[in-house]
C-alpha cells in the first residue's frame, strides 16, 4: 500500500521525480526555489533504522527539501497487521518516529499517520508499536477504519481503475511520505512502495477482484504522489508475506532505500528481496505507464555503509 | 432502620448497578475490563445457575449467594441486582410523571397460576431440551439485549455524529465506528419484550416480574420463607392504604395488614410512603392465620405439569437442538454447518449452554458474532454464530470466551486459541479470480494468519489458493477477504465439534543478512 502524494503541493518539486508529474495548477507551491536533488535514490545498510534514516534524509539535502514551514504532512507507514514490530509485517516504529521527528523540524504545522489495516485496526495500531511512539513524536494518530473518512477520486487514465475512495487526509495534507516496509507478498510477490497504497484507499477488494497487478499501476497515476519514499528493510520478511507467520519468516537486512522514484524504489526492493523484476507485474507495469524508471543502472543512486 | 433510609440505599445501589450495566453493553471500545463485567455477571442468577451446572465449582456460585440473600431478605435480587427490575423501576417513575394513575398500583390478586405455569415450563423445557425458554425469559438476557440491539447502536451513531464534528476540528479521539445492523428478524424478538415489559412497567409496576417472570417467580417461592420481611404495626396502622398505592407489585392488603411476600420486591416503597410509621422491615414474626387451600387451583398445576411431563416425552423423539446441515448443493459454498464462536466446544454443548444474551455479540472487537436467525435451528435463535460476511474472527483475541457468563464459551487463554478449529476454510476453485479472471489477487492467504491458506503456482506467472486444513482454525479472515461474488471461493465449514488444529510449522530463509547493495 503506497499512499500517494502530494508532489504537487508540497515543494517536492524539488526533487527529480517531480518532473515527471504534471504540475498543473500548483505554479505558487513551485515557485519556492526547489534544492537541487543530487541522488534519484540513497540506500544505507547497517545501522539502526533511525540511525539510517538520519544519513539517508541529510544525503537527499534534508527533509527540508520536502516539508516547508507550516506544512501538513501525511506519513504512511505500513501498519495493516495485528503484529508485533519484531515479526516485520508492520514498517519499524522507530524509523516512523524519526520521520515524524524530521518532519517537525522541517517545520511541519502537523504530521499525520494512519492506515486502512487488514486486521483490527485498533490492535494493527497498537501492536505495531507505531501509534505510541508516533503521539509521543507529537503525530496526529488518525483512524482510518470507516468508509466516512474517505472520499471519491477519479484517475481518468487508468486502465482498470478510474475511481477510487482515498483517505480525506491525504487530500487535506500538503505533503505525503511514504513509509513501506519491504515483505514478501503471496500474490503479487513484493510488496513496499506501490503497493503500500493499497491501505490509503477503502476498497481494495475491488483491487483484488481487477486485477490487482494492473490497479496498484493504476493507481499510481493519481495526482498526489509520495514527495519521498522510505522503504523500511530493517527485517524483511521474505516468506509467507505480507503477514508472516513466525520469526522464521524474517531476515534481518537493516538497509533503508530513499528515494523520490517509487517504482526505482520497489525495483531496488526487488533486489533486496531477489525476486526479478519482471516477475513482479506491477513493477514493469508502472514503468511502461511512465509513472518511474525500474532501470537502476540508469539512475543516480547513493549507497552508504554505515 | 429509619424509614426512608433503606428506600436510599436501594435506590443509590440499584442506579449504579444499573448505570453499570449499560456502561458495560454500550461500550463499543471495550474500554472496561473484562474481570469487572464478569464480577456484574457472577451475580446474575440464570447465567450464574448455567455456569455453576457446568463448572460445579464455587467459584461459578453468584446464585447460591442470591439464594442466600432471597432466604433472609426476600427478593432483594429483584430490585437490587436484577438489570430488568431496576429498568422497570425506572419505567414506573416516568409512567408516573406521564399520568399519576399510572403510579396508584393498590392492592391487585397474584397471577398465580400463570406464573407458575411458566415457571415450570420453563423449568422443564430447560431441564428436558435446553435453555430455550431461559434464552427468552431471563431478566438479564432480555436486559442484554436491549442494550445490544436498541442503546448500543444509539450511542455509536451519538459517538459517530461527535466523531465527524471533531475531526472537522483536526481531533481524532473519538473515531467514526461502521454501523452493522443485524438481520431484521432477530430484532423482532427483543422489540416484542421491549414493548411487553417497558409497557406493563410504564403503567402497571412490577406486573411483568410477578406475572410472567421465571426467576422472579421462583425467588417468590423462596422468599416466602424469607427470614426479613415487610411487617405491619397494626396498632400504629389508621388503614390508609397509602403503602398499597405505592406498592409497584401490588402486593400490599392494607386492610388484612398482609403482604404477599412472593410478590414483594424489597423496594421499601411501602416504609418510605407510610406516614404512621406502621410498617417495617425486620425480621418475621409468625401470626396464626387461617390457612385456605385452594384444592382446585392444586389440581390445576398438577395437571398443567403431568400434561407437560407427558408432552415432553412425546416430543423428545423429534428435532434434536443440533443443527441440521443444510443441504444446498446449487450454492457453490455448500455449508454444512455454521460456525460456532471459539470455546464452544461443539455446537451441541454450546446450544444448551448459551441464553443469547448477546454479550458476547456486543464485546467481540471486530462484529464478527452476529445472532443467529436460522443457523443453528429455531431453538438456537439469537445464539451468537461466526458470520464471515461481516467480519472474521481477530487472530490475538479471545474475549467472548472470557466474558461469557454462562460458561457457554469456555475460557481459552490466547494459545489454545490459536489452536482451537473452529471450522474448516474450502476453496472452491472455479470461484476464484485467479481462475476465472486469470489476474493475481491472493486476498485469502494474505489475510490468513496460519498459512493454511497459502498460493501455489497456477498459470504463467500467476499463483492460485491452497488450504492444508489441518493448520486451518476457521476464523474466516480468508472468506471475509475473498473478493469474489456474490459467492466467496473461499469459504469456512464449521466444525460441529471444535477440535485442536495443527501448529503451523515454519522453517528459517535460507536468504542470507546481505553484505552488499545487490543493486
């Protein structure tokens, strides 16, 4: 599940990826000098997933290259499992923290978090660790558990999906980062960047039911997209995904991948996991829509040991 | 004690008790504790009579302590304890707000056979088939359900209406809570008594607990024996009839200084309103009195039983209480049985155990117990049954086998859960999108906890449910995530009896910590 975003408003402009989405209408929000982005993608390896994230942000020119002051912000992290965060089904609280800790001094007015959670979504919440420590960061904890928060979007190019219902914060924030944790998926067989969408909308059945390759580009296409996209590979749960079974399923990686691209992002993700690309339709899929560059050797990536 | 002091306490104890009680029903967060809703239902007679049956230990024993209390102080359960009699008392000071008549209850002859004939139908339908006329009459079931059915819908449709304001103001702690109503039909039965109960009270007092009440009934019988007792000073007395006005059982003879004593709830209204000071509670002091048998109204009983023994045995060659599998072989999920909640045991035990008094339908976090209208039989309707149309069953969770107060659902700590199978996931192929649509989707076995459910390889590049039933627990998240219609391909068969799954077994990756970027 990925949540979309907001490059438009939010300064992203920024960033590479920015051109790519089509600016219409936010000429003001542009008009504040955008940083010039050095990497398309940072990758940090071996630190804790705060320590990472600390290094990664700074090499991509800080997170006041994507939240200006008195900016709202909507954070996604993966929270859609009732599962504790040492079982990686659920991005790492700590790494949500910081992003929060990030955003604030960025000079975010408020960061929200929320998810639209497969399992109960008050125990996703509190089990995942993530709803503690984000209110502790001073985050807004929203719910997301009721079709009256969502609102009806359309994507007229879609190809399956048109319309959507997405979460009323995501059209209310200025600022959207994505915050998946890499799994493996039984069905699409990776999920972390596009797919994290899939909890920022209500009716994913309908996803399922239309083919599900095809919807997570589709979706994709829609306006607000991720200023930033973190991908959390601290333990990466590389079987019986998206919500494991037992610790068995976990390899502790503790890597991060940063980067503005989302579909460069979930090809690097890929490696990660060493699935070929290929073999995860809706990677191919968004990069033939134009919607990111799959091709790593063609980008600007940074890659830090710690 | 002084006059009006024991009115006092009645009334404070019975508020809160009462404010208690629709705290525990209409909280739809689960905020309260478990072990403080079952302390409430320790001392609810029918469900602590059912609990003590099946567990036959003290600790179950709430109505050997409502025994005692109704031994030496009458039916104080009635008024002090019982959810049903508060709210009647309740009824009966707005009846009389609404017209005062409606508050003048005088003197009135105990419905005598009536009430006994239902309490000894009920005693034998409960003893010869099961809980069924309990499931209907208990005071405390039909408290229950009211709340769950009528006030709890209410406070979240409050709580929603101040969600949605809140948020307008950035404020999100209080969240939006989806409505799920409940088939149609189960709400007639509690509409019935609803309108039965709240409108006898609202202009006739206590009629409901003296004339149909079971429990009422049969703490009556035991109270007659009753060591306190209301007592008349007959010189003190001027025969007013004030305390016969004020009594909501009218079970007051002001004029043969009598009170019914099997009617009497304790409320002490009678002490309260008596301006002479003639009537007391204290401990009973024996008059002579004519004793008049009715030997015609004996023989009736008598009958009315021999006749109910006999149709007992009559019927007891018919339907079992177990549900019959219903045989639909057009419906492409063919269930054979419904699912029964987790620490029922079987669905045998569980019917004769459970008076659907729907707590547990109210506390399950996620809404999957819903009533059961047809599931389990006639006899088993308003049961909670598992409906993975509407929700599933939560894998870390175990309350509705903690708060049961009828033992219905037996405690499971939360591992035994996990490997409780309830019922069976099914797949059914030509069902499933991947099939049909020859598009990934694998809604089922990302949902499912275990991995019973788990994709092997289908067509090209696609992958196709599973199920290894043995590590399957039946709680239905695969069938509720199934995006297939209007039939799942993927659906759970209960277990007629719950029997212990398989532990899913999981080795380590052999992927190995990288060293290196692979990209």
């Amino acid at each position: 599940m990925k949540r979309r975003d907001f490059l438009k408003t939010s300064i992203g402009g920024s960033l590479a990826a920015g051109a790519a989405l089509k600016m219409g209408g936010f000429d003001k929000l542009w008009s504040s000098a955008p940083p010039a982005a050095k990497y398309d993608m940072v990758a940090v390896m071996g630190g804790s997933p705060d320590a990472m994230f600390d290094l990664g942000i700074q090499e991509l020119g800080g997170m006041g290259a994507f939240v200006q002051k008195g900016q709202k912000v909507l954070i996604k992290p993966n929270m859609g499992w009732d599962v504790i965060p040492e079982l990686g089904a659920n991005t790492n609280p700590l790494l949500v923290k910081r992003i929060i800790e990030h955003c604030f001094k960025a000079g975010a007015k408020e960061v929200y978090i929320f998810d639209h959670t497969c399992d109960n979504w008050v125990n996703c919440y509190n089990h995942s660790g993530i709803e503690k420590i984000a209110k502790s960061a001073g985050a807004k904890v929203v719910p997301a558990n009721s079709e009256s928060y969502y609102q009806q979007i359309e994507i007229p190019e879609g190809i399956k999906l048109q319309k959507a219902k997405v979460h009323q914060l995501l059209l209310e924030t200025d600022v959207f980062i994505n915050v998946p944790i890499l799994k493996d998926h039984n069905s699409t067989r990776m999920t972390a960047c596009l797919k994290n969408n899939m909890g920022l909308v209500w009716d994913r059945g309908y996803w399922h039911a239309n083919n599900l390759n095809q919807c997570i580009a589709d979706y994709a296409l829609y306006e607000k997209k991720p200023a930033l996209n973190v991908i959390d590979c601290y333990n990466v749960m590389v079987k019986h995904g998206p919500q494991g079974v037992s610790k068995e399923d976990i390899v502790s990686m503790k890597s991060q991948i940063l980067t503005t691209d989302w579909v460069a992002g979930d090809a690097a993700a890929a490696k990660m996991l060493g699935v070929a690309v290929e073999k995860i339709e809706y990677i191919p899929i968004a990069h033939k829509m134009g919607l990111g560059n799959m091709n790593l050797d063609s980008l600007n990536i940074k890659r830090i040991k710690m | 004690m002084s006059s009006s002091l024991l009115r006092r306490i009645r009334i404070v104890f019975s508020t809160l008790v009462f404010i208690f009680f629709v705290l525990v029903f209409v909280d739809f967060k689960s905020l309260i504790p478990t072990n403080y809703i079952n302390t409430l239902m320790f001392l609810q007679f029918v469900p602590s009579v059912l609990k003590f049956y099946d567990l036959k230990i003290l600790a179950a024993g709430g109505f050997l302590f409502i025994l005692l209390l109704t031994l030496l102080t009458g039916r104080t359960y009635c008024s002090f304890i019982c959810p049903l009699g508060i709210w009647q008392d309740l009824n009966s000071r707005i009846g009389g707000r609404i017209k005062k008549k409606f508050r003048r209850y005088g003197f009135k002859r105990p419905f005598t056979i009536l009430r006994y004939t239902i309490l000894a139908v009920t005693l034998i339908v409960t003893m010869v088939w099961g809980v069924y006329m309990i499931t209907l009459l208990d005071p405390y079931s039909i408290f229950a359900r009211f709340m769950t059915y009528f006030a709890k819908p209410v406070v979240i449709i409050i709580n929603n209406f101040m969600a949605g304001i809140l948020g307008k103001f950035d404020i999100y702690t209080l969240s939006n809570v989806p409505v799920k109503g409940f088939p149609l039909i189960v709400y007639s039965i509690p509409a019935v008594f609803f309108l039965l109960v709240g409108g006898l009270s609202l202009t006739k007092g206590r009629l409901y607990c003296n004339m149909i009440c079971p429990v009422g009934t049969f703490l009556g019988l035991i109270s007659k024996i009753s060591l306190f007792r209301i007592k008349f000073n007959e010189t003190a007395c001027t025969r007013c009839g004030r305390c016969a006005m004020r009594c909501k059982s009218s079970c007051i003879d002001f004029l043969k200084y009598d009170v019914d004593i099997s009617r009497c709830v304790s409320c002490f209204n009678c002490i309260h309103t008596c301006q002479d000071k003639a009537i007391s509670f204290g401990i009973v002091s024996f008059k002579k009195k004519v004793h008049e048998t009715d030997e015609s109204k004996r023989k009736l009983i008598v009958g009315s039983l021999l006749l109910l023994f006999g149709l007992s045995r009559v019927s007891n060659g018919q339907d079992k209480t177990a549900p019959k599998p219903k045989k639909d072989s057009t419906v492409k999920e063919n269930r054979t049985c419904p699912v029964c909640p987790p620490g029922g045991v079987s669905i045998v035990d569980f019917n004769k155990d459970c008076i659907a008094c729907s707590l547990c339908i109210n506390t399950c976090p996620n809404g999957v117990l819903q009533p059961a209208y047809r599931q389990y039989g006639i006899a088993g309707i308003m049961q909670p049954v598992m409906d993975y149309h509407k929700s599933f069953c939560t894998y870390n969770c175990t309350k509705c086998t903690e708060i049961c107060p009828t033992n219905a659902l037996h405690p499971l700590i939360l591992e035994a859960k996990k490997l409780t199978q309830i019922g069976k996931a099914k797949f059914i192929k030509d069902n499933c999108i991947v099939k049909t649509e020859k598009t990934a989707c694998g809604a089922c076995s990302e949902s499912c906890p275990t991995k019973a459910c788990h994709m092997i390889p289908y067509e090209g590049n696609l992958v196709i449910p599973e199920v290894t039933e043995d590590i399957c627990i039946g709680c239905g998240h695969c069938e509720f995530a199934c995006p297939a219609s209007p039939y799942k391909a993927i659906f759970v068969d209960g277990n007629s009896v719950h029997i212990a799954a398989k532990k899913p077994e999981n080795v380590q990756s052999d992927i190995k910590t990288p060293v290196e970027f692979p990209f």
